[in-house]
C-alpha cells in the first residue's frame, strides 16, 4: 500500500519511519529547505534528530507528488490542528481516504477534527489516528497501540492493512467524536497535572487529578454526541494517563513550569514544539459552557494559562470545592 504522511513534524516523521519499513511512503514537509535538508543529511534535525530517515522513505515538498503517491492507498495529515482545515482543502475531490493525526479544538470555531472535515469537504472519507503514543517511542519500533476511528467502517480497514504490526497495533472504532474529545482534552488535563507535580502535591494529588479529570472528559464527550465506554479505551483513559505522567509530555512541561513560575510566553519560546492543551483550554470550556457541562479542573487550567490564577490560588479553588456524590 502507498502511504504519504502530510507534515514532517515529530509525529508525521516517525510514523513515517515506521510504516516505511512495510510500506511505500511518501514524507510531505511544508518548507522546501527542511525537506532538501532532511533528504541530504537522512534526518529531521528539528523534531526528531536522533533517528535516521530509512533509505526508502521519501521526503519532498511537492504537495501534489505526496498527493499522487497516495492514489489507491491512504493519507495521514500531520499538521498541527491549525493546519487542518487548509491541509483539507487542497486535496482534490478524488483523494483516497483521509487520516489526522492532530488533537485539539480549532482556534476560533472550537470545531473538533471531524466538524473540521464536514466544513470542507463533506464528501470525503476521513478519520482520526490517535492514542497514547510518544513520537520517539514509535520510531524507534517500541511497543504502541492506537485506535483509527472513523463512520466509514472500510477507512478503518485500510488503516489497520497501512499501519498495523508487530510494534504498532491498530485498534478501530466507529466513534470519532469520542476519539477527538479524549485526544484534545487529556492535554488540557496533563497541564494540571503538571502543576501538581511542579508544586510537588505527590501522587495522590496526581491520581486524584487524573481520575476526575477522566469524569470531565467523558460528561463533554457525551453530550457531544460521543459514547462513554470510548472514554476507557486508548484515546481517552490512555493517551490521558500517558500526557498526564509521562516525561516526554509537553503539554505536562508546561504546568510544571508554570508551577515553577517561569511565564508562559518563555515557556511556548523554548518548548520549541506545539503544546496544543495551551491553545485547547479556552475551546473546551466553550463547548462545555455551550452544553453545559461542568468542567472545574479545566477550568481552572484555563484561568492559569490567561493569567487570572496563580497556581496556589488554582489549588485552593479545586480543593474548597463542595462535597459531592462521585457519579
């Protein structure tokens, strides 16, 4: 099968590594001196430098040559989710089927992947990639389980015959709608769960902040149409306790850092990759308002990231918070 990866980020690059070794796969980079650099030296120096480009993966800046290498087989767009909706737009009517990997709501709409792909191009097939998974992790072939989601029941097919083997087992699943809230929201989630390692609260605060944080999660979910068992799968519960603990989590650096109280703008600076629970927070909160849907860590998350709350003020508001019944 014919692959091509739009976005030679650290995510696109390494799953395009991986599948590389299976298939004939095509790396798009949007900048034309990335991709002369990446095809001269085999590597992405930026977002994934230790890992060597294999020999057979190419690696262009022609769009169309990404598109026309596709034909009869699939496309993974690995763009932030600001580049989503663009991306869409320049395929053609006659593209194969259409995989993202992006999480987060859309600046502005606050549209969710899908509602992305509806606006667009309504016509065509596309789905979600998404679960726990470190970028590193996957390149380097260690053991990854993700779930492709899609109502197109054929497109998750094609994803497992692309994408599945011995390192990287696919999972499929006819809910989106729950894939893409569990993928956007856990990063808004991981962000205070970095600010609870970062004030050292210890692990109960941790689990507490997890566990609750799943309940927030899976009530938005919901009521966005989506099925609460998704939310004890791979894309909910897992990808969450994966962003939430794991050191490689950007979205966990930046709470830890806030907490540290280093601003956020020095923060985003030197992160040098797209934290995207920092732009996520304010689009949660207008889908949960607009159904409303209470979400108190997160909305304490978005207090700090504008600047209204200090993190020992956050800790108090969740903590002076009334007692209740857990379900």
């Amino acid at each position: 099968m014919n692959l091509s990866v739009l976005g030679a980020g650290a995510w696109g690059t390494a799953l395009a590594i991986n599948a590389s070794a299976r298939h004939a796969t095509f790396l798009w980079a949007r900048d034309d001196a990335q991709a002369q650099h990446m095809r001269s030296t085999r590597r992405n120096a930026r977002y994934l430098s230790d890992m060597a480009l294999p020999d057979s993966l190419q690696v262009s800046s022609d769009f169309d040559a990404a598109v026309a290498h596709a034909r009869g087989g699939l496309i993974v767009i690995a763009t932030p989710m600001a580049g989503l909706g663009e991306t869409l737009r320049r395929l053609p009517a006659d593209a194969p089927g259409v995989l993202w990997l992006c999480k987060g709501f859309q600046e502005g709409t606050g549209w969710l992947g899908h509602e992305v792909a509806r606006a667009v191009c309504p016509n065509a097939r596309v789905g979600v990639l998404s679960g726990p998974s470190f970028a590193i992790e996957v390149a380097r072939g260690q053991p990854t389980a993700l779930v492709a989601a899609s109502t197109d029941a054929t497109l998750c097919d094609e994803a497992v015959a692309a994408l599945h083997s011995d390192n990287l087992r696919i999972y499929t699943s006819s809910d989106p709608i729950g894939v893409e809230v569990g993928g956007a929201v856990k990063n808004v989630l991981a962000i205070a769960t970095g600010v609870a390692d970062g004030m050292q609260l210890g692990l109960n605060a941790r689990a507490a902040l997890i566990t609750r944080g799943l309940a927030e999660m899976t009530r938005l979910g919901v009521a966005l149409g989506a099925r609460a068992e998704t939310f004890m799968g791979l894309s909910g519960l897992g990808d969450l306790v994966l962003t939430a603990t794991g050191d490689l989590s950007r979205n966990r650096k930046v709470g830890v850092l806030l907490a540290q109280g280093v601003p956020l703008a020095q923060i985003l600076r030197e992160l040098g990759h797209v934290a995207e629970g920092v732009y996520s927070a304010a689009m949660v909160l207008r889908r949960a308002h607009s159904r409303g849907v209470e979400m108190p860590i997160s909305v304490a998350v978005a207090g700090l990231l504008e600047g209204r709350f200090t993190p020992p003020q956050v800790l108090e508001q969740l903590m002076g918070r009334e007692a209740r019944a857990e379900h």
